[in-house]
C-alpha cells in the first residue's frame, strides 16, 4: 500500500537522521568513560521518546501519556547541558524541534523552535566561541525540525488519500448496483408485465380465436427480445433512450391491454439527461399502469413552461388500496434530480392517479 511504504521511508530518514545525531553525542567519551556514559545515557533516553513521539505522529495518533513524553523529550534534552562540558542540546535539540512542529500547533510549535534557535546559538558561541559550530547548531534545529514535520505530513497526506481513494472506489461500487438495480427494475418491469398480459390474454384467446391468439404470441415474443435486449443495454451501461419511442411503445402496449390512450407531445428537443429521464417516467408509469390499476384510459403529455418541461402521465383507474412500492417512483425521482427538475405522484379527485416528473429543457 502507498500509506505504508510512505511511513517505512519516513521512519526509515527519521532514523537516519536519529542515529547521525547520536553517533555525535557519543564524542563526548573523548572528554573521559564518565561524560561519555552520561552522554550515551542521556542519547538512549532522547532516541527512545523521540521514538515513541514519532511512531504515534506517522500513524496520525497521539503519543502515550501526551503531553507527557512531549515534556520528557524536552527534559532529557537540555538536561545534559547542566551535567556535560559544552552541553549536549546542540545534537538532540533538531529532533526535539520536528517533535514540537509535528504536535503542537504550528503557530506555537514554531515559536518554540525560534526560541531554541536563540538558546543554540547564545550556548554555543558562549561555550566555544565558534562561528561554524554556533551556524551548526542554529541551522540544524528548524532545519530537521522542518524536515521531520514534512515527512510526517506527507506521510498522512499519503494515508488520507488512499482512504478517500478506497471510499470513492467504493461509492463507484455502489453507485454501479444501485443503476444496475434501477435499470432493470425499470426497464425489466414493463416487458415482464406486457410478456404476462399477452401470455394470458393468448391462453385465453387459443380456443375461440387462434389467429389472434397467434398474433398475441408473435407479440409476446417481440416484448421478450426487447427485454433480452434492456438487459444487455443495463449491463453494458448504456441506457439511452427516446422519448418519443418510449410514448409509442407505451400507446401499443395500453391500447393492446384495452387502456384507451391519447398522447401530446410537445415539439422540443431536450438535453440528453433530461429526455433520458422522461422516457424512463413514461415506462415507469405504463408499468404501473397496467400491475396496480384498472384504468380505462389514460393522457401523456408534455409541455414547456420557460427552462422546464413537464411530463404528465394521468389514468382513471387508481385501486383504492395500492399496492406496495417496489422503488420505481424512489428511482424516478433520483433520475429526475439528476436532470434538473422533480418528480411528484398524487391521486386525483376522480379517483385517478397523475404522475408528474419536471426537467430542464
């Protein structure tokens, strides 16, 4: 994963860095055993704070105990300058400063490496009288402190992006089930439901009229290439549709199950988002038509009002109890919102029932 190979190179130049700085600490055996056991102690203790402070940084966590291994880093890294010759701060202090940057706000964080800064360099020249050892000493403290912030940073800049990375590949997911979802109940509905009416209405027909009955059937097997077809379009993801088809195909299939149709259609071409949404209410609605209602007849129309086009698709036959929603209407709104506009069904006072779907024109 990029987020862990990012943290293994960060901890493996914090490390580096660490161990560069401790290897000078350990100078300190050229001044006596004595001062350089103080000194290794003293580095033991700053390496393992500054440890545990930046596994927790690289992570995105707070260290244990914080603030507290804050203060004991700080502590174990000026308290060698009251016990050494010349003070050892020069060499832990860098790490001390990216700790600070890294935990507190930068603001503050900053604040206190300036002031560290200041000490190093009053130390130092006061200690040694050397120019080049005090410019070390001032330059090394915001310099790794800025270093260790900004391989921290990157660090979770690299783990959060790979999150948001999995989450929207998962919304991808998701997104694609719920239009497969849609789509077929959409497109599948209303060619499983004409495919059951011409079955029935052939079974019926068999013995009285065969020629109709036949023609019933011819018809029952064209609705099922279509469907044969809509799922292949579904899988594909290519669901472009005509609202003008999709208004004659709906005419055919009413008229042929005895709904009396009359359909107005205004002339106007619309973007292709918005047309896709009309034809996919005007199935949606036939659907229902013909499952949840006993409609004798039943309007399409459409009309433009400024920027918006409204669809209304009206029958007489509503049931008194209806029957439960299987996500059409949910699936018809989403496709509305997409194009701009809204999607309403009421009952009317003459105890039909008006869908009403608006979009941009």
């Amino acid at each position: 994963m990029v987020s862990s190979s990012a943290r293994r190179l960060a901890t493996g130049l914090i490390t580096a860095v660490s161990a560069a700085y401790s290897l000078l600490a350990l100078t300190y055996f050229l001044h006596g055993p004595g001062y350089g056991a103080t000194a290794a102690v003293a580095t033991l203790a700053v390496i393992s704070t500054h440890y545990l402070n930046m596994r927790a940084g690289l992570r995105g966590e707070r260290p244990p105990a914080y603030p507290l291994t804050i203060v004991l880093q700080a502590f174990v890294t000026y308290l060698p300058d009251l016990l050494l010759p010349g003070g050892m701060s020069g060499v832990t202090a860098p790490m001390l400063a990216g700790t600070l940057l890294v935990f507190l706000p930068l603001g503050w964080g900053s604040a206190l490496v300036v002031l560290m800064m200041l000490y190093e360099g009053i130390a130092a020249w006061w200690g040694v009288d050397a120019s080049v050892v005090t410019f070390f000493y001032v330059t090394t403290v915001p310099a790794t402190g800025a270093m260790t912030y900004a391989l921290v940073r990157f660090t979770r800049m690299a783990a959060d992006l790979e999150e948001a990375r999995a989450e929207l590949a998962d919304a991808a997911v998701l997104k694609e089930r719920l239009r497969i979802s849609r789509d077929l109940h959409d497109g599948l509905g209303r060619s499983l439901t004409a495919i059951a009416l011409k079955g029935d209405l052939a079974s019926r027909l068999m013995e009285r009229d065969p020629a109709a009955a036949r023609t019933e059937v011819g018809e029952l097997v064209q609705v099922a290439r279509e469907a044969a077809q809509d799922v292949r379009h579904v899988a594909r993801g290519y669901r472009a549709l005509s609202l003008a088809g999709e208004v004659d195909r709906a005419v055919a299939l009413l008229e042929s199950s005895g709904v009396g149709v009359q359909a107005h259609l205004a002339d106007v071409t619309l973007p292709g988002r918005s047309e896709e949404a009309l034809a996919w209410a005007v199935r949606e609605a036939v659907t229902n038509v013909l499952r949840h209602s006993r409609a004798t007849t039943c309007t399409i129309t459409t009309s433009v009002n400024g920027g918006t086009l409204r669809l209304e698709v009206a029958n007489d036959g509503v049931l008194a109890e209806p029957g439960p929603d299987g996500g059409g209407l949910t699936g018809l709104a989403e496709r509305a919102a997409q194009a701009g506009g809204s999607c309403t069904a009421t009952r009317t006072g003459t105890g039909g029932f008006l869908l009403s779907v608006e979009v941009t024109a």
